[in-house]
C-alpha cells in the first residue's frame, strides 16, 4: 500500500487523539471510507471530526463496528489491549496496524526525514514545514501539534519526494511496545537531545537511551543522521553506532537580545526572529541542517524564518491585560528549565512567575521527580500544581507538598492542588512588569486562562 494505493476502508480505534484524528481527516480527504470510535474525544479533535462527518455517532466501543470488508483497522495508543473492537479484529483476521506502521506503509516509497529527540522535535519540525510552506515546497508530513496555515497535520500525496515525520519515542500501540519512531526507517534522521521520560515504559536512563540507539540502526545504510552536538548523550549514540552514515552536527548558532528582541547573526546579517531562548536558537540550527538536506539553500532559510511564530502551545504567547503571558507544552525536567531559562533571559527586567503543573505518568513518580531540581531557578516566583486525583487515576501514591519542594531544591517554591490556589497565585503576582510562564502537558485542571488573564 502507498501514496497511490485504491480506494480503502478504515477504521480507526481511538479516533480521537491529537495525532489519530488528523490521520483520519487526511485520509477521508483522500477519499478513503474512514469510521472511527472512541470512548471520550475532547476539543479540537471533537469539533474537527465532526466538521467532515467523522466523529462517532455513539461514544465507547463497538465491535459490532468491525466488519470483514474492512482493509485496514488502525489501533491509537489510547485503547486498551482488551479492547473489543480489537479482539473482533483479530477474530476476523482483519490487518491491525498501529499508527506509525500505517505512517511507513504509505511513505516507504519516499524520502523519510524522522525528527526525533527527547525535546524540541516539534518545534524543529513546525520550523522545517513553515520554511518549506513559505518556499512553495510541497512534501507529506505528520506532526503532533496543530500549526498555523495547515488544515490537518498529516498528508500523504502520489508525487512528492519527501515525507517530513515527527519522531515519537513512544509506544507505538497496545499491542506494539516498540517506539514509533522504530517503524519509519528514515534516510535522515535529526536527534536534538536526549534526556529521560516516560519512566512507566522505560524504567531506568540507560533503556531510554538504548532506544535511540536503536533508531540509528534502523536508519537506511548511506543515509544522514544531523544531531546536537551540545548534548553529550546524542553526541555518544551517534559516535557509537554502526551503521554506515554520514553524520552532521549542529550547534547553538550566534544570537543576541536587545531590547526584548533576538537577532540572528547570520552571513546575510543579523535577522530579527519572533521566537526566543537557547533551545530555540538551537533548534533553528537544526532545522537550517534538515532544510539543506532536503534541497533549500541557507539563504532561502533566512528568508523565510523571521515570519516563524512558534509551534501551538510552545511558548505560546497569551492575552493579557497584565504584563506578558505565555503558555508552553514544557512537561520533562529539561524542557521546563529550557523554557523557564529562555523567559529570563529574553525579559530580564521582568519578575518571571513559573506556574508548572505535574501532570504526566513521570512527574508523578516520587523516583523521578528528582530529576527536576533547579528545574525552576531561573523564575523570581514558582509555583507547582498536581490534582491528587490525577495520582489516583494512575494508580501512583501521595504526593506531599513537602516532597515536591525538595525536589525541585526550592524551599520558596509554592506547591498547590487546586485550580484555585493556582488562580490566587497568579492573581497576587501578576502585573504591568511580569511575564507569566504557564507550563502543561494538561490544562491546570480546565482553568480558562482566557478569562483569568483579562
């Protein structure tokens, strides 16, 4: 099955999640037959779905969805390996293949170019597209967040030579343990860091790392890995493989602040940028690398960068009647130092207030969160949330407040569990002089930042 594959039915368990739903969408834009089911689907994917006529008539599971003329069924991440529509599957013999399998299957004709890294693999990617949008260069793509002038994240095409995907170092199904980014065999790979996560699939440092070092090997012989060569650990992975590769480092490019502002010191000047902080400017760098792999010169690069707004919800800015507020996705103890780091230098003369909520499997875990001392340092005021329910949820203990403060080092830091606290908080720090960090994988429990910042 390709890009020019017949006409198809689908249907895909999870339909709902950030990634499935926009497989679907582009697959019924190709004209494939698309059904889907889930047992919750929240906004945008609700609303999205709808909109083209493919959100579930009935919410649960169905295996009565399952049907012999069926071609393919495609299992998200978010069912669980019990699922009945999936065992009706596997009764009828039917093809069930996770997400990043479909991905390949329709792309193992094409150039793979698989951004992957433990943080910043969206950002580069969004940074990548927006460069080749603005150039009129036309290549499929999958991406995990929404960007702003595309309709859906994922598209596939007969004709194009290239296929730009976000590699995920996650599972790649229920019933699939291996990491996503394991299925796509690129020709190009970037690594833009490596820092460990996901501590309930990969219980100690040196696994996560191995996974990464099992990419390289899956990479195809001749092919390019470009890595950060800032991270001793990306550094050690690509010194160590095996694989025949050609091999291009990138590094922290020249950038100065001015005045609020960051200019890009480049040979066609400095360019003034919209985005800021040293892991962006790195991940600049990164994407320059893949655009020169992929056919753009340095010039076109600097050409179209300027206009780049940053990815959705990567230090997002928000509307404020109060200072300056930004929202980012920031989750794993380096991505919440990088961002919080960034905030200060790019607005020195602000006092920075940090508002980070705990909301992933591993920042729950008491063994982990250790990992983010001095995670925070660079704020003037701090402040962490978790909903004890969410604990439950995940089968994890207590957590005290006590607990957190020691292991983010910082005996002024105010930990809370309640959105209310979170809002008084902010309420009492906020003014014409701060920047407001909001830092999630969640949404702080449903507060509406919307009308709490007016």
């Amino acid at each position: 099955m390709s890009a020019k594959a017949f006409f198809m039915r689908i249907h895909l368990i999870a339909i709902g999640g950030s990634a499935m739903h926009n497989l679907a969408l582009a697959l019924a834009e190709m004209g494939h037959q698309v059904t889907g089911s889930d047992d919750e689907i929240f906004e945008p994917s609700r609303s999205r779905l709808e909109a083209k006529g493919l959100l579930p008539k009935e919410i649960g599971w169905r295996a009565k969805k399952i049907t012999t003329d069926l071609d393919f069924v495609i299992l998200g991440m978010h069912a669980r390996p019990d699922n009945p529509e999936l065992a009706k599957a596997q009764e009828l013999g039917l093809r069930v293949v996770s997400y990043p399998e479909f991905i390949y299957e329709q792309s193992k004709d094409k150039t793979r170019v698989v951004i992957a890294g433990s943080h910043g693999k969206t950002t580069i990617t969004a940074m990548i597209l927006h460069v080749l949008h603005y150039h009129n260069h036309e290549v499929d793509f999958m991406v995990g967040a929404q960007l702003k002038g595309f309709d859906t994240m994922v598209k596939f095409s007969p004709h194009n030579e290239f296929i730009l995907l976000e590699g995920d170092e996650y599972l790649s199904s229920p019933i699939d343990r291996r990491p996503k980014f394991m299925h796509y065999q690129p020709n190009i790979t970037l690594i833009s860091g490596i820092a460990w996560d996901h501590v309930n699939v990969f219980p100690s440092y040196e696994e996560y790392v191995r996974q990464f070092e099992n990419l390289l090997d899956t990479k195809v012989a001749g092919g390019a890995v470009v890595y950060n060569e800032t991270d001793p650990a990306v550094v050690k992975v690509v010194e160590g493989t095996e694989n025949t590769i050609k091999k291009f480092p990138y590094s922290l490019p020249s950038y100065r602040v001015e005045q609020e502002q960051v200019f890009l010191e480049t040979e066609e000047g400095e360019i003034p940028l919209q985005i800021f902080g040293k892991h962006n400017m790195n991940n600049l760098e990164g994407a320059r690398w893949i655009c020169q792999q992929m056919g753009l010169t340095n010039e076109e690069f600097y050409e179209a960068i300027p206009s780049f707004e940053g990815a959705s919800s990567r230090l997002e800015p928000l509307k404020t009647t109060r200072g300056l507020a930004y929202r980012d996705y920031a989750h794993a103890p380096s991505k919440v130092q990088a961002t919080t780091s960034a905030t200060k230098e790019t607005y020195p003369q602000h006092q920075v207030i940090a508002c980070f909520e705990l909301h992933t499997f591993s920042s729950l875990t008491k063994e982990f969160l250790v990992q983010y001392r001095g995670a925070l340092a660079a704020a003037d005021e701090t402040l962490v949330y978790f909903n004890p329910k969410v604990l439950e949820h995940k089968k994890l203990p207590p957590l005290s407040k006590a607990f957190i403060q020691e292991a983010f080092a910082d005996e002024n830091l105010k930990v809370a569990n309640s959105p209310e606290e979170v809002k008084n908080f902010v309420k009492q720090h906020q003014n014409d002089q701060s920047v407001l960090l909001l830092m999630s994988s969640g949404n702080f429990n449903g507060i509406n930042w919307k009308e709490e910042l007016q």
